[in-house]
C-alpha cells in the first residue's frame, strides 16, 4: 500500500455529518474550503443502503480540494475529501479508510456518529467534527466522542440549514465550541488548523473503543454489548433484541444496533404506523369478505350478520384512517427524507 509523504501527510482530520438538506449544504463547505487546507476531510451524508451516489463528484465540482468516494484501505492525505459510500460505516485506523459492513445506527448505514468516534480514538486532539443540516440526532455521540478527546467542535448554525434539527439537538447536547455557516466553516478550519502532529492521542475511554470496534465489524460480529451498560427496558425496533443504556442518549442491542432516543422515538412511531396500515388493510378486506359472502347467502340471518360484520369493519377502519392522517401531529417529527 502507499504511504503518504510528509508533505501529503495530514496535519488533521475533519470528520463532516449531513442528512436531510445536507447536499446544498456540503456544496458550500466544499466551496469555502482553502486550497492549502492541510487536513483530510471525511464526509458522511445519509443515503438509502441501494441508492447510487454520485456526492462525490458533486464536492469535486464545488469547491478546490479533489473529492471522490472513500476507498477501503484507502491512506488519508492532506486537502483531500473523502465521501462515505452506500451500505457501509466510514472509519479510519492507523491513517486509513475502513469501510465497514458493521451493524447500522439510528438504521443508518453510513452513519456519522461511527465515523467521528473513530477519528476521536485515532487523532483525538487533532479531529475536528462538525454536524450539519439533518433531522434528528445522528452526529450528536460522535461529537461527546470528539470533545472528550480534546478535539474541536462545530455545528452549522440552525438558520443556515434547511433542515435545523441535528444541528439544534448538537446545540443542546454537546459543548459545541463553534456555529459557523457551511460557507464558513473552511476559513475557520483553516484558522484553527493544527502546526504540527502534537503526539499522543492519549488511552481512549474503553467503552468507545468497544463501540469503535463494533462498527468496523461484520453486521452480526462476537461481542458482550451487556458490558457496555445496563438494561434500559426498551427493545430494538430492528431486531427486537433488548437495549442496554451506555449513558445518557446512547442504547445498543445485543446484535449491536445504536439508537439515540430521538432516532428510536422515530423508528417506533414508524413501526406502529406500518402496523395500524397493516390493520386498516386487514379491516377493509374483512368488510369487502363479509359483504360478498352476505350476498350469495340465502339465509336471511346469516345474511344480517355478515352484513353487520362488514359495517363494524368499516366503522373501525374510519377511525384507524383518522389516527392515521394525524400522525405526523400526534407522534413526531417530519421523517429524514434519505
């Protein structure tokens, strides 16, 4: 494999998190980056696991560092961007990309809190993370991660983002040390900039590295995740495995699905949505049953009962489409379109 020169070896990392919005977003940052930036920059945005993407030649063509999707075992160098893939974690270890069929987050695979909890392990004061346009709270972990290791901190300010939410739960749950416009966050990197490679990381907290290593393994890989920390009473949406707490806003099952509560919150309120459909379904073809079999009866009791069957079923299945139109009042928040 090729070994970066000095000259190409990054002087930092940055690692970047989107979701909804996120495209324009990134397009600016790409845009305002300098083109002496000597840190590698890592890019996540939230796609569907079979959805071609194309964001790498997208940040090629907006600002003036090249960009391209991440190579496995790819090395990092300096003032290069490297865009996450479909279906797969990015990571780094020991300078290197690793691209990681491990178990998804938040039902995201890629997902951003993975990345920059790696980064916060291999470079610790030298990451940098910042959180941009999205719904929900992906990014927010990672970022606890980056801080804990004495990294830096960034968030895009909520009234430059077309979808505010991840930036404003990053606000509100991390000591986020700068907001900055995706246009500006490239000047402030670069002002911030570290001089040097200023030595050791320090001895990583071992329930972050555990969880680093579940993310760069097979989707369903040998660990202990009960080691982690202790019951919540809560069960995986994905896998109806238990869910043991590992501090505040943070639950992994067995198989080591990640949830923070936002993203759970949202996953149940999907899963009983799909279930009420899956009832309204059932309710309006018992009524339509009910109605034919009522016709082809001679026996005029029967025929009343089948008949008062189908509009029990059809009263049940009103009310169901009433709960139904009300969702996204009653239970939560507009989905991440990804």
């Amino acid at each position: 494999m090729v070994t970066p020169s000095a000259d190409d070896a990054p002087l930092g990392v940055v690692g970047v998190g989107a979701s909804a919005g996120g495209v324009e977003a990134l397009k600016q940052f790409a845009a305002g980056l300098p083109p002496d930036l000597r840190q590698a920059v890592l890019v996540v945005l939230h796609v569907a696991p079979s959805a071609p993407s194309v964001l790498g030649q997208i940040l090629d063509r907006s600002g003036p560092l090249p960009a391209a999707a991440a190579r496995d075992g790819e090395p990092l160098r300096a003032g290069r961007l490297y865009v996450a893939v479909p279906d797969r974690h990015m990571l780094v270890e020991d300078g290197r990309i690793v691209l990681s069929g491990g178990p998804t987050e938040d039902r995201h695979r890629p997902a951003i809190n993975p990345l920059m909890r790696s980064l916060a392990l291999s470079y610790g004061p030298k990451a940098t993370g910042i959180v941009m346009s999205g719904v929900l709270d992906d990014g927010v972990l990672g970022l606890q991660a980056i801080r804990s290791r004495g990294g830096v901190t960034m968030v895009q300010d909520p009234d430059d983002a077309l979808y505010p939410d991840m930036p404003r739960n990053a606000l509100a749950m991390v000591d986020v040390q700068h907001t900055v416009s995706a246009a500006g966050a490239g000047a402030l990197l670069k002002s911030l900039e570290p001089s040097h490679d200023n030595g050791s990381t320090g001895t990583p907290d071992p329930v972050l590295a555990l969880e680093n290593e579940i993310a760069m393994g097979p989707p369903f890989g040998e660990f202990d995740v009960m080691e982690l920390g202790v019951p919540s009473g809560h069960t995986c949406p994905d896998c109806s495995g238990s869910l043991v707490s590992i501090g505040d806003g943070n639950l992994r099952c067995r198989i080591g699905h990640a949830w923070t509560p936002e993203a759970l919150l949202e996953a149940w309120t999907q899963d009983t949505e799909n279930a009420l459909g899956v009832a309204l379904r059932s309710l309006l073809e018992k009524a339509q049953l009910a109605r034919s079999h009522a016709k082809v009866i001679n026996d005029g009791v029967l025929s009343s009962r089948y008949l008062e069957i189908a509009e029990e079923a059809d009263s049940a299945a009103s009310e169901l489409r009433k709960l139904l139109g009300s969702s996204s009042r009653v239970w939560g928040k507009p989905r991440d379109p990804s």
